[in-house]
C-alpha cells in the first residue's frame, strides 16, 4: 500500500512534460528593399556548425526569386511564389555543417522591379519546424508550429503598397514596417519564443485589399527532457523507495 501511495504521489509532483528551450536568434541581415536589380547579396552573414539559417525573399509584384546562396551552406526552397498580380516570395533554410561566414545571395528574374531578402541565423535550435504561405486578400495566415517555445520568422508583402497596418502576433523584432512608394508595402518580423503548442494567425490587422503574400516558418526550440524522461525518474525512485522496505 505504501509503494502505490509512494508512486501515486511522485506522479503528481512530477506530471506532465518539461517545456522546450527556444531556440536563439544570433543575427539579422538584410539587403535593401527599395532597390532593383538582377541578384543581391547581403554583407558577411557568420554562423557555428548546427545552425539554421532562414531566408525570406519578397518582391513588388511576380517574378521569381532564386534559392539563396553562400559559401558552405545549401539553401532548400520551403515556400517560393511567382504568381501573377501578387508579390514574389521566397522562403528558404540552410542547416550549417560546419563553421563559416560568407554573404548571402539572391537572384532575381525581373531587374526592374524592387525587391528584396532578409537572413536570419538561429543556434540551439531542434531544427527547420511548420511553415506556411498565401497569396490572397486574407490579412493572416495560420500557422501550427511543431511544438511550444518555438522561434517564429514572418514577413507580408502587400501588392496594393496600401497605408501600414499592425504586425499580428506583435513580434520580438520589427525588421522592416515600410511603404515602398507605390509599389508594395512590406512587413518582415520575428518572434523569439512562440509560447503557443497550438494555431496562431500571422499577418497584419486591419484594413486592406491586398492581395497579401504572407510566409511563416518555424525554427523548433529544443526538448527539455520530456515525459519520457520524467517518467524514467519516477521509476528510479520508485525503486529506491521499495528498496528501503
């Protein structure tokens, strides 16, 4: 009876699983926006062995944006859009395998027309999570991360280039919130930590007809140990008390 009850209370204590360690946003860099031109690079990005490097690409109207490059990095495409009428998008990740620095290049099929990238390097990360991308006149796309305490990366680009609306969720960082003439308006943002395990609707609210190019990734935190974990412990102990029987 005392072994049951012994065990029914460290179930208590220790119910449920550890939550996760965000991931840390290391740096951000960026080429200009307002400017046109057939490639852009940004200046030297630097990164460790295991970091996750994220790209988002996104101009005033269609054309396509190539998959990023740097020295000693492979770029994979998550999201590219190149619909008529819409602004282009481009959302790319590298994982480093090793130490480096070198700039981050993009290349553009439509030299006359503005456009730009931002490149975010992330460490102590659990990997590329969720991402989404829409081209339409909703305001917000949702996105559901892998799990809680996730890094998020989010840009709009709003092919109407009407008045500056309000970032949703409210990020870490406002990375770009700008009228670009009339040729687009764009908003590129990060959050740190999302704390949220469940849906949640990135974007800008309030008015507009768009239509809005909206892309969203997930950078996963790591595991903070897990009820499997916790219910090893419990056993552990468990046994030591039967053991002083």
């Amino acid at each position: 009876m005392r072994k049951i009850i012994a065990f029914a209370a460290l179930l208590v204590c220790g119910h449920g699983a550890r939550a996760n360690t965000p991931p840390t946003l290391v740096s951000y860099t960026e080429t200009a926006w307002n400017t046109t031109a057939a490639s852009k690079a940004t200046a030297t990005v630097s990164w460790n062995s295991g970091d996750i490097i994220t790209v988002i690409g996104g101009a005033e109207s269609s054309l396509t944006l190539g998959v990023p490059t740097a020295t000693g990095l492979t770029f994979t495409s998550q999201k590219s859009n190149a619909t008529a009428n819409t602004c282009a998008t481009q959302l790319a990740t590298a994982v480093a395998g090793s130490a480096g620095s070198s700039a981050v290049s993009m290349t553009s099929s439509d030299s006359t027309l503005k456009w730009g990238f931002g490149v975010w390097v992330w460490r102590n990360s659990g990997g590329v999570g969720n991402s989404v991308e829409q081209h339409t006149a909703t305001l917000t796309a949702s996105l559901t991360p892998t799990a809680a305490d996730s890094g998020i990366v989010w840009a709009t680009f709003d092919f109407a280039a009407a008045a500056l609306q309000t970032i949703v969720p409210t990020p870490t960082d406002i990375r770009q919130d700008v009228v670009i003439g009339t040729n687009y308006t764009i908003y590129v943002s990060d959050l740190t930590n999302q704390t949220s395990a469940g849906a949640v609707a990135y974007g800008i609210s309030g008015t507009g007809s768009g239509p809005f190019s909206i892309v969203a990734l997930e950078v996963k935190g790591t595991a903070g140990g897990g009820a499997a974990a916790a219910g090893a412990n419990k056993r552990k102990k468990l046994e030591q008390l039967d053991e002083r029987r």
